[in-house]
C-alpha cells in the first residue's frame, strides 16, 4: 500500500462527472489497484475513489499545467467502464509504501454470525430453488458469506450484515468483480441481505445490478414478525 500527502486536485469523469479543487489530500494507492482520495475532516469516506479492476499511469503534465505547478498526472482508468480519475499533483509532502500482508477478515459479531447460519440453512429467503454452495466462499480478498446455486446453474453471492451501508455494498462488488473471473462461476449475481438497509446504501447496489434484500432476525430465528421484505 502506497500512502501520499498531497496538495492536488482531482476529476472524475464517468456516470456523474466530479471535481475536487486544489487542497491537501491524503492519496491510498492499494494492492488490488483501486486509488482512494481522503481529506483529514467529514468523514471516514473517502471523497472521490476508483475500485478495481483498474490502472494507475503516472504521466508528464502538459504546458499550461506545468506552468500552473502542476508536478505529474496520476490518471486511473476503470477496466471495465471506462470511469477515470485524474489527479493534478502540484506537491507531494509524503510518500510512503507499506506491505500489510494477507488480512484474516472481518470478526463478525454475534447477531452478523447467526444471520449469516440462519441464512445458510433459510436460502429460500433469498429466492426460490435456491441452494448453499458454501459458506465463507474463499477469495483473494477476503471469504464471501454466502456462495449459491440458482435453479439454472447459476451463481450468487451474497453479503450478509446487520447493518447494510455503502461500505458493504462496496465489499460485495470488490467480491463480485473477483468471482466473475472465473469462468466456473461467471457471470454470478449479486445479493446484499441486512437487518437495516440504508437508503444510500439501496441506490448504490441498484446502480451496481445488486438486489438488496431485508432480513426479519426474529422471524428467521422461528418468531413469525411477519417483517420480511425484499428489495
């Protein structure tokens, strides 16, 4: 992971075009190739990102840019739909790169856990003649909750979580860009199920082909709330 402080402007260019002026930023380079731009107060969202797959290219600025003070371009191109992010460097104040090593994952707490067992033995929750491939699907990035067969042969991957917001949404498609790789899967759908489901959240996975679906704990625990809606 390469962490870089500094002051740079930022231009988003995909389904809805965005600028970020000059200011000081903190740039993360990943392993899996995604950049993401962060300032230091707001949130812990970064400000603008591109996930992978996708490229870096560090380019010589033109001209006019050069005579502005700009240093160098980072340009990050989206592999499958073309979404870029340019970042202008005018001044770099750190640059650093660090190796993690492999993550163990997310410790789900205790209600996440029963979720995603009581889902695992209740697929019909998520759609009829529906069956468990596995639990805690292996990837390169992290084990996925849930791997099923559709009565077609197809595949879905599911996300499981208490509380669903865009962070998860953003998890799942990491997974999903993965398992469509490989073509014993591929194409394989998408589902995001939570107790609660943010409203960001929802417009994100539309955006992303993922079908959320909202999970009744009680009643999938054999206490009939008569809560369970999907989405």
């Amino acid at each position: 992971m390469r962490l870089v402080i500094a002051r740079c402007s930022v231009d988003y260019t995909g389904r809805l075009p965005a600028h970020l002026p000059l200011a000081t930023r903190l740039l993360v380079h990943k392993g899996d190739g995604s950049l993401l731009v962060h300032s230091d107060g707001g949130s812990y969202k970064p400000l603008n990102w591109m996930s992978p797959p996708c490229r870096l290219d560090v380019e010589e600025p033109d001209a006019d840019s050069a005579a502005a003070g700009v240093q160098e371009y980072w340009r990050v191109t989206h592999a499958k739909t073309g979404d870029a992010l340019l970042v202008r460097i005018y001044e770099v104040l750190h640059d650093s790169s660090h190796e993690l090593g492999i993550d163990p994952g997310l410790q789900k707490d205790g209600v996440e856990a029963d979720l995603q067992r009581l889902l695992a033995e209740q697929v019909e929750v998520i759609g009829d003649g529906l069956t468990l491939v596995r639990r805690e699907f292996p990837t390169a990035i992290g084990p996925v909750d849930l791997l099923l067969r559709d009565p077609a042969g197809g595949t879905i991957a599911v996300e499981v979580k208490r509380r669903g917001d865009i962070d998860g949404v953003e998890q799942l498609t990491r997974y999903l860009e993965l398992l469509d790789r490989d073509p014993h899967l591929s194409p394989v759908a998408g589902v995001f199920a939570a107790q609660e489901i943010k409203p960001q959240a929802k417009v994100l996975a539309a955006d992303r082909g993922i079908r959320c679906v909202t999970l009744d704990y009680e009643g999938m625990k054999g206490v009939d709330s008569g809560h369970l809606r999907l989405f």
